[in-house]
C-alpha cells in the first residue's frame, strides 16, 4: 500500500486566470506637466481642491485641499467619479478636464473657480499646493 495521495487530474491541466480590475480610470500621478483649475465650494467659495490632467501619461486626478479638511477631502468622490466616467467614454485627459471646468452646474459641493485654468510642471506642484495653507 502506498503512502501517496492520488492527485487530482484536473491539477494537471493549465489554468488560467483573468485580471478583474474596477472601472477604467486615468493614473493618478506623473511627472510630466499637467494643467490643473481650483475647485471651490458652490456655497462659500471655499478652496476645497484641485482637478489636474496630463496627456503624456493619460493621468487625472482630484487633489484636496487640506486646509479644507473633512469638506475637500469628501468632493474626492464627485471629481473622480468624474474623471471615471471620461476616461470610460475614452478621452485624453485634457478633454476631460476641460469638460468638466467648462461645466456650470457640477455635481457635488465643489464648482471649478473661474480662471483658474493653468499649466504646471508636474502633478507634485499640484499636490504641494493643496498641502499648503
């Protein structure tokens, strides 16, 4: 009598697994040069973030402010739901961050500031800023 357990033949084929990811979304850093807009608050005009994108490594993401505490951190949701959604539809970056600065009524609390529309060298300027104040 052996000590060996039979194996189960269905061991013995290959198996394959398939890579399940969440909905399609834009990197959230780089280091290559990005435009970015402040969002403020639709009621007070609080700086609660701020939304940047950059086409040379399709990222996008919302910044929060820090200053702004609980308020800036929770309009994250509405700004990347955003950013989800265009990159779904299959835009660059740039589009979908004039899409939504040219939008007037936004969802969430937070609106972009108009104006402010501008160029930085990289996604880390837009992070120092938010962690500023």
């Amino acid at each position: 009598m052996s000590s060996e357990r039979p194996i189960n033949p269905r061991l013995n084929d290959d198996v394959h697994f398939n890579l399940v990811s969440g909905p399609p979304r834009y990197r959230n850093r780089t280091d290559k040069p990005v435009r970015y807009f402040t969002v403020v608050g639709k009621q007070d005009g609080e700086v609660l973030g701020y939304l940047w994108a950059g086409d040379e490594d399709d990222a996008a993401a919302y910044e929060p402010r820090q200053a702004a505490g609980p308020v800036g951190a929770n309009e994250s949701m509405s700004w990347i739901s955003r950013l989800s959604e265009a990159k779904a539809r299959g835009i660059r970056p740039s589009q979908a961050l004039a899409e939504l600065y040219e939008d007037p009524e936004p969802g969430g609390r937070g609106r972009p500031l108009p104006g402010s529309l501008t160029d930085a060298p990289n996604a880390g300027v837009v992070e120092a800023l938010a962690q500023g104040d």
